[in-house]
C-alpha cells in the first residue's frame, strides 16, 4: 500500500502537522491534476458552488491558449464576463483596480494564467470578499495555492495578504506545451526550498522567531524525485510535469497553512524582488523562477560561507535619512518602515553576539542538515538547461551585486544576508558568489 496523498488529505483536513500533532486543513476546496481537464472544465467549476456570473481573466496570451476553451465550457451554464488584459500584464496596484472595475458585477473570478494572472485576480477578489479560482497555464511558479500576492504598490514589491482559491485546476497537457522558459521557470521557484528554510530557521535560533517544520515536511516526497528528473521536463514527459506541480502546490499550501509566504520566500526572494524594482526596464523579459533560480545559487553559496565563518556582529548605522537619499521620499519610507524591524541596536548586537558566542556551533549544524550544495542545485538547473547566472539572465554583474547588498533593505525579515552584512562579510561575498 502506497503513501497517503498529502494533498487529498490536506484537502479533506486529514493531514497530520508533524509540529501540532493535530489535523490541518487548506481553504483550497477542490484541486485536480489530470493529464487532460478538456471536457471537464464545466463540471469542475460547477462543483466550487459559485454564483451564475463569473469572469474569466486571462491576457491576449493565455486567453488562446487556455481561456477561450474555458469560456466555452463555462458559456452552457454560466453568464460569463470575458475579461482579456494585455500581453505582459504588470502585476500592480493599477492592474488589480482595473480587474476590480471590470468584476464589480462578477459573482466569481476565474483566473486563466500563470504568476501574474493568478496574483492580481487572488488579489482583487479578495479586496472585494470574492470568490475565486485558477486555471493554470503555465507550471512557472508555487504562488497558485498560497494566501499571498506578489503585488508592486507605489514601486514597492511586497507579498500581499490575498486569499487561496477555491479550486486550483491543471492540465498537465497545456503545462507540458508551455514555453520552455516557463517549465524552468517552475524548477526554479521550487530550487528555493533550501534556502528559504535555512533563513527562516536562523532567524528562528538566533531571535526566537516562528518556525514550523510543516511546509518542507510536505515536500519531502516530491522535491528529490523532481530534481533527479528535471532533464525529463523539456521532453514533454507527463509524470515528471505530475512532479513539478505537486512539488509547486504543496510549497504553496504550506504558505497558506503558515498564513505568510515566509516558508518559500527569504534572501534568494529579496534578491530577486530588489531586481524587480530597480533593473533596467528595457531588459529583456525574465519568468520570476528564472530569476530565482540564479538567486537561489547565490543564497546557496553565502549561506555556506557565512556557515563556515565565526561571525561577530556590529550595529546597524543605517537612518531614515539615509533611505529617503537612496530611495526617494515614498518609496524610501516604505522600505525603512519594513527595515527597522529588524534593526541591530547597540544593545542587540550585544545579545545577539552573546547567543553566536554560545550557540553558533549548534546553530551552523542544525542549518547545515537542511541545506543542499549550491553545486547539486546547479547540477539540477542545468539539466533542465535553465540559466546559472546573472549575466544569463540579463543582469549586469555591477547591478547584481549592488541588488545582493541593498536587497535586505526592502523586507522586514532577517536572513543570512543580514547575519552577513552585520558582520562585515557581504560586501567582499557579493563579489564571488
């Protein structure tokens, strides 16, 4: 007899925390994974119990590839709202509004797409107390399931409160016929795990932060498999396409168990996001996992680095001022509003030096157990044929490491990249990592 399904039981609220020893559930209704949904696209929504007036949001791309046929489908027992938006939409406060505006008379919102479709629909519906649902047509990121949307307010990049949908639905034909890029943008949104749990888990022991072993406890019977398979993704191949989106959805209900997108999201996430924000906007479009891929490896090495080190803190000298003169007036408020939360006082620093003077030995080996080598995470890309580094993916070298030593300012959270900053060590990191 097999493993129980983690995420059927999950679904049913049958599925054991290893932390609470009690019964967890998602808010994720129904879910399905089949080699083909054609035909079965109606059936599945009508089951989530939604009203008759529903609108189905893809872009010009999405809506040929997946969101005519849904609409098709829906047409026989729904009053449907086509809502198509641009090529390349941008996933900002703008957007969102305008999917507001466009569903005020929507009972529901299907959401036909991938990173951006999915978080400004979650987005937008859960503003207005929505329900909402996703078809995907892409395997390019593990935000399906979550409860968080990845939203640019004011030119701040921040997770967003949203909700899960209520149905999650995937055709691993469509997922399979999607870009190259998107496949591999995929893997590399699932390449994270490790060093999202290595930061997450050294704020926890160094400052008592909350920590739970769930999420990566979901992973664990589909993460090895993946990446042992991950040349098979660019041949079409169904059952390791299976693997990908079990391992994406699985990341993304341990976020919404957790209610923050901190399990899947630390330094490698910062990095990426501070790209976001301040690369050249003539570059050449990137996927969000393929950005995080190549952040990933660089999280991977300075997390050894710094593991092999005796770091000593000292404090931070940083000032309001001195974010308002690197980011502007609006946007420098915001981030030293998130900064400070983790500000290294005097007195902080003490302590801090205090707990890595008695405690760093047990620290650097409880992490070291969780960590996968930065060379076993790029042996995993490159079968894939995904990219390794910063110039690959259209960053010059000068403003990548300018983004590995500012990125930490964006986001309240404190990861390796902080530890290495406040010991002196990620400025000369930045230039061999």
């Amino acid at each position: 007899m097999g493993k129980p399904d983690k995420i059927g039981q999950l679904l049913a609220g049958s599925y054991i925390d290893p932390d609470s020893k009690k019964p967890v559930r998602v808010e994720t209704k129904s879910l399905i994974i089949l080699p083909t949904l054609k035909g079965a696209e109606c059936q599945a929504v009508k089951d989530l119990g939604f009203g008759r007036r529903l609108a189905v949001v893809s872009d010009v791309t999405t809506h040929e590839v997946l969101g005519q046929r849904i609409e098709g489908s829906l047409a026989s027992l729904y009053d449907v709202t086509s809502i198509v938006l641009p090529k390349n939409p941008y996933p900002d406060g703008e957007t969102v509004e305008k999917i507001r505006l466009a569903t005020v008379k929507c009972d529901a919102v299907i959401a036909v797409g991938s990173g951006t479709i999915n978080d400004v629909c979650k987005y937008g519906s859960a503003q207005d107390k929505k329900p909402y649902a996703v078809f995907a047509t892409a395997p390019s990121m593990n935000g399906y399931t979550s409860v968080n949307a990845a939203i640019t307010m004011h030119g701040h990049k921040m997770s967003l409160a949203a909700q899960a949908p209520t149905g999650a639905f995937f055709d691993l034909g469509v997922l399979a016929a999607a870009p190259s890029r998107m496949i591999r943008s995929g893997l590399g949104d699932s390449l994270c795990r490790t060093t999202a749990q290595a930061d997450w888990l050294l704020s926890h022991l160094l400052f008592g932060h909350a920590y739970r072993h769930l999420p990566y406890e979901l992973l664990a019977d589909d993460e090895g498999p993946l990446f042992a398979q991950a040349a098979d993704l660019m041949k079409g191949d169904l059952k390791t396409m299976e693997l990908l989106v079990r391992t994406l959805v699985l990341s993304g209900f341990g976020t919404a168990i957790i209610g923050t997108s901190q399990p899947a999201s630390q330094g490698e996430h910062l990095i990426s996001h501070y790209i976001d924000m301040f690369c050249d906007k003539k570059r050449p479009t990137v996927f969000h996992g393929e950005q995080v891929g190549v952040t990933t490896l660089s999280m991977a090495r300075l997390q050894h680095a710094v593991l092999g080190s005796t770091p000593l803190i000292t404090a931070d000298t940083a000032t309001h001022t001195d974010f308002k003169d690197r980011y502007g007036e609006e946007l420098g408020a915001s981030c030293w509003a998130e900064f400070n939360t983790k500000f290294i006082s005097e007195e902080k620093a003490t302590q801090l030096n205090d707990v890595l003077r008695t405690q760093w030995d047990s620290i650097r080996e409880k992490i070291s157990k969780i960590l996968l080598p930065a060379n076993h995470l790029a042996d995993v890309l490159t079968a894939s044929g995904a990219d390794l580094t910063p110039e690959q993916i259209a960053l010059p070298r000068s403003f990548y490491e300018s983004a590995l030593l500012h990125c930490r300012d964006i986001r309240g959270r404190y990861t390796f990249l902080d530890l290495a900053a406040s010991s002196g060590q990620l400025a000369a990191l930045t230039r061999t990592i």
